[in-house]
C-alpha cells in the first residue's frame, strides 16, 4: 500500500534505522539482578496458579468421567454438581486472570518499566 502524501517537512522521506540496544546489552540486563527478581516475581506468581488450575480442571475431568452420580447430584431444581462445578471453571477463570493484573500492574510492570527505560537510555 502507498500514498502519495509527501513526507513530513524536514523528512528525507526515507525512514532512519534508530540505534537499539546491542545483544550485549540485552545479555548484560538478562545476567542482572533486578532481572532475575523481576522473573523471580513472576514466576512465584504465575507456576502455583497455573498448577493449582490445572489441578483444579483435571479434578472436574475426572469427577465427570469416574464421579458420574456425584455429580449428578442435584442441588435445587435441575441444578445438579457437574454444574456448578464447570461454571466454576469459569470463574476461577476470570479470578485468576483479574488477580494476574493487578499482580503485573502492582509488580512486574514497574520493574519491567524501568529495565526499558535504562535500556533505551544507553544504560
């Protein structure tokens, strides 16, 4: 797709490379504490939720396959356990997503924030 606007006055119309950080540089951040505590904190975060939900899905799956009367237990009018327990899926869904930003926004983004900014700095 072109346009046949002209470029910005000013512009050589060519667009220019700006200088990023090296390799180097991004080895040298990846090797730095604060990098590893930014890691650190997200992982502390996200591996116990991720397996507590798994835990959690694959204990619905197997209630459903091996727990049929269990979970067609009825607790009012046709709403019966197997129910209950995969709306709560959902829920824990959306808890956990909702609790993972307001841990990124609290957290990693302020440290990831601040590796950036170093790091376009020339830092």
């Amino acid at each position: 797709m072109t346009t046949e606007a002209a470029p910005p006055p000013g512009s050589t119309g060519t667009p220019q490379a700006t200088p990023g950080p090296t390799a180097e540089a991004f080895a040298t951040v990846q090797q730095s504490a604060e990098f590893a505590e930014l890691r650190r904190s997200y992982r502390s975060f996200a591996f116990p939720l991720t397996v507590a939900f798994v835990a959690w899905y694959l204990l619905y799956v197997l209630l459903s396959s091996y727990a049929g009367g269990f979970m067609g237990t009825k607790l009012f009018g046709n709403v019966n356990v197997a129910l209950v327990l995969g709306l709560a899926q959902f829920a824990t869904t959306f808890l956990i997503a909702w609790l993972y930003s307001r841990h990124a926004a609290a957290k990693l983004d302020p440290k990831a924030s601040a590796i950036k900014a170093r790091m376009e700095a020339g830092e």
